[in-house]
C-alpha cells in the first residue's frame, strides 16, 4: 500500500518556533516613545504587522526566514524603518494580498524580483541587531499582510480605520 503525503496547508509559519516566541508588538497594538515595550523607540501610531522576536541564543546566529505561502517577490530592498525587506504577492482567501517580510539580511535572499515563492521555501536569513541590515532596530522579524495588491510597507498607521487594511497575521496562520 502506498502511502500519499498529507495536503501542504496554505499558510506556514515563518519562522521556527514561532508559537513560542514573545511578540512585543502584535498587530494592531497602540504604541507610542513612552509606552512601547521596545525602548528606546522611534515610531508611533497602530502596528500593522506581528514582531516575531529572537531567542537570546539566536543573537549571534543565523535566524531562517520562510515564505508563509505561495506567491511571487514583487520587491527586495532596503527601506528605512526595516532595513532589509522581501515583498511577496499572494493570494487569501480568494483575494491579493501583500506579505512584508522585514529586518532580513539583504544579502542572504537569492530571490530576485518576480521569482515565484513556494509554502516553506527559505527566503533568507534575519539582519543583525541595531545594523544597517535592520535599520537599527532589534533583530526580530516584522510580519505584515496587507489586503490588495498594492504595495504598502507601513509598519504604523494613524487610526483603526487604516488598520483594517492589514490582517492579523496571527489569525491567517492560526495561532
């Protein structure tokens, strides 16, 4: 009898151990420079995306980041707040969407712009802390799915109102 391998589930996790690790800022979470729980800190406003924060053992060791889906890279570069990002378009629940993957080591993404990504693939590795690589930021992964196909790398808006343009990715890769 031969065995068939279970279907690939839409939606991967993109990095390991996420369900463990702390999110100091989860989507949609007001911060502000005086009560934010990353100090010191340089944004405010409604957080768009989900902080996947690093192990203290993993500060000075390669960090994988995966694609949570299938989809294409539709821009890697460097942007001011992130450092290194990869854009991916995709598809949710029959609509586009718009993946951030941020604070990456643009040098360790293969990818170019257009490639396709599959669920799981390897995308590159995280940034050094407080490096060019992240903006000066911590070393963790900044998530943000945004609705539509437009590109859109804001990692704060002003009001809930603009929040609705993002989906928690928490609840796209249920957990």
């Amino acid at each position: 009898m031969q065995e068939t391998a279970a279907p690939q589930k839409d939606f991967v996790f993109p990095i390991d151990r996420a369900e463990e690790r702390v999110t100091k800022k989860p989507f949609g979470i007001f911060i502000t420079k005086q009560n934010s729980p990353v100090q010191p800190e340089r944004f405010s406003g409604y957080h768009t995306g989900t902080d996947f924060e690093t192990f203290p053992e993993e500060q000075n060791s390669d960090v994988s980041i995966s694609a949570i889906t299938n989809g294409k890279v539709i821009e890697k570069r460097w942007i001011s707040g992130y450092g290194g990002v990869l854009i991916e378009s995709a598809v949710y629940d029959n609509s586009s969407i718009t993946i951030v993957y941020g604070h990456l080591n643009l040098s360790s993404i293969n990818k170019k712009t257009g490639d396709s990504l599959s669920t799981g693939e390897k995308i590159g590795i995280l940034g050094r802390g407080y490096s060019q690589e992240t903006d000066g930021e911590r070393k963790h992964l900044h998530l943000g799915i945004h609705k539509g196909s437009a590109v859109d790398v804001r990692g704060y808006v002003n009001n809930k109102v603009q929040l609705r343009d993002w989906f928690d990715s928490k609840s796209i890769l249920n957990f």
